[in-house]
C-alpha cells in the first residue's frame, strides 16, 4: 500500500511537469551508472534523488516539512505517509547511495560541458586549461547531532561542519565537496581531500584560486613539480619574504592597474614565486601571491576577483536551496546532502539554455553590471574591475533568484515551450514582467509569479 502510493505520488511530481523536464538530465545520467541490486527496494535513486532535488529546489530546511509538503499533494491521502521520515533517512545515510551520487555528478558534469558556455574563453595566456577555486564554508549541525568541541574534550569543529567545494570557473559551477566534522584548518582539509584516488587535486595542468588561508607552499611546489598545476592567492602579510626581483611590466592593455611584478624566494619554499601588485579603479593596492610565471601580471589580478563565482553560489545554496543546515547526524549523510546540492546546481544550471532552446542571458543583471562599470571610481556603487574585464562578464555568477522562484512555484505546472517562452524567458528579460512586449510597463507584484503556471 506504501510503495504504491509512493509511486503515485512520484507519477504526479514528473508526469510532463516542469520538475521532470528539469530532471531529465537524472535519467540519462543514471543509465550510465553502475548501480547496487540491495539499492531501492523501498526507494529507488531516481526517486531518491528527485526529492533530495526538490527539497534544495523549494529551500524546505526540516524533513518534515517535506513529507508533510508531499502528503498534501496526493489527491487521496490517508491516514499514514506515503513516505516514512525513517525511510529517506536512511536512504540519505547510504555509502552504496553516496557512490552512485558520485557517479551521477560525474555524468552530468560531462553533460553540462556542451551546453553551459565557458566563462573565461578569450583570458590571453589560459587556453583551455582548468581553472577552480576551493574555499571552506560551514554548515549547522543537524538536531539530531550533540556536539563536543576540543575545549570539551573532543574534536568537533566549534564553527558547525566544515565543506570544502570544489568550484570549476569555466562552467560555474562546483564539481565536488569535501566534508569534514573534526576541527581541522582549511590546510589539513585539502590535503586529506588530496589523498583521495580521484581527487580533482590530482588533476594535472589545473590554476588554483584559494584563500590565504591555503598557503602552502611545500604543498603547492610539489603540485607545480609533478603535475604542472598552479596557484594564485592575496599575499598574507605574516609571510616571510628573503629576496626579491624585479619583472618587467610590459606595456599591454591587460597590465593596466599593475603596480609592480616582483619574482621573490619564500623561507617556506626553495621554488621560486612571484608577487604581483595591483591598484583597482577606486584606488585599492592589492598584492597577489601566485607560482604561476606564464599569465600576465593584469590576467592574475583578474582571474582572482572570479573567486567571486564560488561565493555567488555559496549564497545560492545557503539562502536559496535551505543548504546552511545539515540534514543529518553522520557523515555519510552530510556527504549525500552536499552531492544532492551539486546535483540541484547542475541541474538548474543546465534548464534554462535547454528548456529555452538557447543560452539565454540574465540582462537585468548584465544591465546592473554595466551600470556599475560605468560609474565613477569614487561612486559607491562601482566596480573595482578594469575596463577590459568587463566584455568577459557577460555570464552572471549566481543563478537569478526570479528563475529560482519559476522552478520553486511552477514545478508541478504542465511542461510546454509555451510555458517557458511566455513565463520563464520575461524572467531574464524584464524581470517580472509578462514579456517583450510589455517593456515599460508597471511589474507585477511578487506574489503573482507563482499562480503563472496555473493560468496556462
């Protein structure tokens, strides 16, 4: 009786919905990975992922809010859910279910290649090589989970659990996680990370963007040495610098707002590194630390400010997909959750070129970056980019918040171009608008975006 209204329920949520259409990159993925038989006797993966999706899709922070959200949905409910809350908690705790995850991030990542468009094509000096940033952030603990820090005697981290993403700047988008629940410095993080077999710091020819907080040296010269990867980051004043060299600055568009390009020898390191000096268009001296010899100096001041992209989609998972709180007590669970997330981001990342037929840009935020770029130094709502980065941004770092409340409102509304074309295309165009041709007109309140769907 459960497991038939459990397929009820799932035959409602992707039967020609707008949640199917954004799910079908599942599918084709999963058909190309190997799957345990034990996995889904209750709960297959297909099911099991699409809830975790539209979980992180409607930003729902408990499990029971959840279950109750999809008792409601059935046309008949009874007295008993069609899902137990036990059911998909253990199903979250599953290592077999966190390797078939693993392959399905892997699968869609290969899918996104083709449509997602490359974020830095047209950067002198970097070709197709990978570019990634990597930086910690911190999720609440679950309810369920007691801490017990190292004043109290034992290891958890004070801050809550520690993430690591893994975020690829070409796509926009981040490839994988690390989780760690002991209190560790970001450091010791990536190199535990580094010694997993598959680990994307093992990849050869790859330009790091990190925080200070990830100065290594020994770490970075052994990647340089063996695998050719490189890495840029803001210099941290407690360095200790033993001698420098000065490097011509040559006279290229590209250098402009360079100060000074230093070759320098680090008590840390025998390699030699290099510090590059950059003054922003409102007057800010920034200095970057970096081992890559092969950019120009303008190029490593620039590709640092993308660093932005992976806070952009911090603030997406955090504020958007209810991602601040982990939604289990063990590790493996925190570890589901966080490939869920990346499945989620993948997966709205890819809907709106493919189920519009084309890459579609955010103009509203485009217009507000031009707007910026136009201002004056001194104006307070400038930018701090030199003039000839701006062509380079003409893809937005963050998923647009009124296409995130399409998919969140519209997800059980029947799929059709004209469904996209007349209610999700105005919402990269003219905001809240209906369309190109109301240009000019009085937008529409909040609130009336989510009975769209039910209109067409």
């Amino acid at each position: 009786m459960i497991l038939g209204r459990l397929k009820s329920l799932m035959q409602r949520l992707t039967d020609s919905t707008v949640f199917a259409d954004v799910l079908a990159p599942v599918e084709r993925a999963l058909s190309r990975v190997r799957t345990a038989p034990a996995i889904g006797r209750t709960l297959n993966m297909a099911d099991f992922i699409a809830l975790g999706v539209l979980r992180h899709l409607q930003g729902m922070m408990t499990l029971r809010e959840q279950v109750q959200g999809l008792w409601h949905l059935e046309a008949n409910a009874e007295a008993r859910l069609p899902l137990a809350r036990s059911t998909w908690s253990d199903a979250l705790a599953s290592g077999a279910r966190g390797a078939v995850l693993e392959g399905v991030v892997a699968a869609l990542l290969e899918d996104a290649k083709p449509i997602l468009p490359d974020r830095l094509a047209g950067i002198p000096g970097l070709g197709t090589r990978p570019v990634r940033a990597t930086d910690g952030t911190y999720l609440l603990e679950s309810a369920h989970y007691r801490r017990c820090t190292p004043r109290e005697g034992g290891q958890d981290n004070p801050k809550g659990h520690a993430a690591l993403p893994f975020f690829n700047l070409r796509l926009g988008v981040a490839e994988a996680v690390h989780i760690e629940t002991r209190s560790r410095h970001e450091v010791r993080m990536l190199r535990d990370y580094d010694q997993q077999p598959r680990a994307l710091t093992r990849e050869r020819g790859v330009l790091w963007l990190v925080d200070r907080a990830f100065i290594d040296a020994a770490f970075w010269d052994k990647k340089k040495r063996g695998l050719g990867s490189t890495m840029i980051t803001r210099m941290k004043s407690g360095l200790r610098v033993d001698s420098t060299e000065e490097i011509p600055v040559t006279d290229d568009p590209y250098n402009e707002g360079v100060v000074a390009d230093l070759r320098i020898t680090l008590s840390s390191s025998r390699e030699p590194w290099r510090l590059v000096t950059f003054r922003t268009r409102r007057g800010r001296t920034v200095a970057f630390l970096t081992n890559d010899f092969s950019l120009l100096p303008g190029v490593v001041a620039f590709l640092y400010s993308r660093r932005w992209d992976e806070e952009k989609c911090f603030d997406t998972w955090k504020n958007d997909f209810a991602q601040a709180k982990a939604w289990g007590k063990r590790l493996t669970a925190i570890e589901n959750q966080m490939r869920l997330v990346l499945i989620t981001h993948l997966l709205l990342a890819m809907a709106v070129p493919t189920l519009l037929d084309e890459t579609v840009r955010d103009e509203k935020a485009l217009r507000k970056q031009d707007q910026r770029q136009r201002a004056e130094p001194d104006a307070p709502d400038g930018t701090d980019r030199p003039d000839w980065a701006a062509r380079l941004f003409r893809h937005t770092s963050k998923i647009s918040r009124q296409v995130l409340r399409f998919f969140k409102h519209s997800f059980l509304a029947p799929a059709s171009p004209a469904l996209y074309e007349r209610h999700l295309r105005p919402m990269l165009l003219h905001y809240l608008r209906l369309g190109p041709d109301t240009v000019g007109t009085k937008p529409r309140p909040a609130g009336y975006v989510r009975l769209l769907w039910r209109a067409s």
